[in-house]
C-alpha cells in the first residue's frame, strides 16, 4: 500500500520461512515479487470499482447484473483474502489493522457485506479507489509525499484566516439572500430568506444554476454586482494558500545541514534526515 508496514520491532515478521516470504511479497515493492503483487491488485481495484460504477447505470445493470454481481463478490473475496494475510504476515497485526492503510483496506471491503443486510450500500464499494493510493509505492512517487506535507502545512497555517474569510462570506451571503427577498418578493421566486440565501450562494461562486432568477431591475443589478463580487471572493482563499506554501517552501529548502550540505528538511525537523546531524534552530 501506499505506505508500507516497515519492518520495525513493532511490525517485523516472525521467523517463520513462509510468513517472511509472504510478507516481502505483500508490503515490500522494492522486491520482484512485491513490485508484481502491488500492480496485480492495482490492476483488480480499478476493475472493482469499474464494475461497481457500470452497475449503477440501469441500463447496463439490465443487461449485465448477474455477471456484475458475481464479478463483485470475486472482488470482495479477493481482497478479504488479501486483508487477512495481511493481518497473518505482520508481527503486531493491531498495529496494522488500526493504521490509516489498514483501515482503508478493511472499510473497502465492509459494504458488500453491509449490502446483505442494507440494500443499496454496495455502492458505496466505489471507496475502494482510496487503495489506489498504493500506486505510490509501485511508481516510487514518494517524493510526492513530501509537497503534500508542504500543502498540509500551508492548510494549517492559513487555517484562521480562512475560517476568517468563510465567516465574512457566510454573512455576506446571509445579507444579501434576506437583501433580495424584500426587492424581489415571493411571486419572482424568492419565497423565504433561506430560498434567497441558497440564490446568494450559487450566484457568488458563480455556479449560477437559473432557477431562481431576479425579475425587477433593482434585482438584477444587484445580481450582477454579486455576480462580479464572486470572482475576487474565489480568489481571496487562493492568495492566502498559496502565500503560504510559497512561504513554507523557502522555509523548507532554506534549512541545510551543516555537516553534509543536504536541504529540504521539514520546518519541524530537529536533525537531519541524511547524516542524523542536529540542524541549526531558526527563531
């Protein structure tokens, strides 16, 4: 999977030959072997979630549903399979089902057995395309982890003045609904202030549906002025977020290890990731 259950005290595999064996298959991509498990299941987890997405299309579900249904539980046997060798060839199998990729693979495999017992919640097997995360490992795009920590850091530190921004833009759009509820009235199709309000929202952010749409010209003009306004307000979260990725990315790459010259360590970080030297502190 994406990030592998490394072979530390906690998770190291018992010494038994063919628990060792199935364990560099499953979770070691670095192998032969592991390398050509990983792309197999990728491969079966796009094939899963294709069919489950055709299945919802009545007009093929009409014609293929049997074989859907087969193909489904194929599926759903596999990987229960697979999860619980998983569980087997690791030293600490709680550590790995309660981890982020353990429990991922686990809930991907939970609603085709929901789906006895709830009609319906087979289709929520489409989550199994979270596992396609894995593909990381295979493509040795780990690299990719560390921008997204970047932008993770960037969220977090931009997250009050988004939350700031959301709370103006929540009034705003409170205004003008309960604005445009007394220019235009019930007749045009501004019912209620919560009619209004919902108008507000999808004219801000531009999506514009056109089912409620102002009639009187005093109404029309303050739609457009909405309209123009929604522009900047999409661009305003965009600025903030991007400042501070910019400004997390110089702060990142600024830190360089005295003793081996070796940059792009984490703002947090106290040694370096390379020769285990302890960094110079920034205030």
């Amino acid at each position: 999977m994406a990030g592998s259950v490394k072979k530390s005290p906690q998770n190291k595999p018992p010494d038994d030959d063919w628990r060792n064996t199935l364990y560099t298959i499953i979770f070691e991509a670095d192998t032969p072997a592991g390398k050509r498990f990983d792309e197999i299941l990728i491969v079966t987890i796009l094939l899963s979630v294709i069919v489950v997405m055709l299945d919802s299309v009545k007009e093929i579900a009409a014609s293929y549903g049997d074989l859907f249904y087969s193909l489904e539980w194929i599926f759903t046997i596999m990987f229960t399979v697979e999860y619980l060798l998983r569980l087997v060839c690791v030293g600490r199998p709680v550590r790995y089902a309660t981890s982020f990729f353990g429990i991922i693979d686990l809930i991907a495999i939970l609603p085709a057995y929901f789906s006895l017992l709830l009609p319906g919640s087979e289709y929520l097997l489409v989550i199994r395309s979270l596992r396609l995360l894995r593909i990381f490992r295979v493509l040795k795009l780990v690299q990719y982890l560390g921008e997204a920590d970047l932008l993770i850091r960037a969220l977090r530190a931009s997250r009050r003045k988004i939350t700031l921004f959301l709370f103006t833009v929540l009034n705003l759009v409170v205004i003008l609904g309960s604005l445009m509820y007394v220019i235009e009235g019930g007749k045009n199709g501004f019912t209620s202030i919560p009619t209004s309000v919902y108008w507000a929202v999808i004219t801000l952010t531009t999506v514009g549906y056109g089912d409620i749409v102002p009639e009187t010209g005093l109404g029309q003009a303050v739609a457009s002025v909405v309209m123009i306004t929604g522009y900047s307000i999409i661009a305003v979260p965009t600025g903030i977020i991007t400042s501070e990725i910019s400004y997390a990315s110089r702060y990142t790459k600024g830190r360089v290890c005295q003793n081996c010259s070796f940059e792009g360590h984490e703002s947090d970080a106290k040694f370096c990731k390379r020769c285990g030297a302890e960094l110079e502190i920034r205030s």
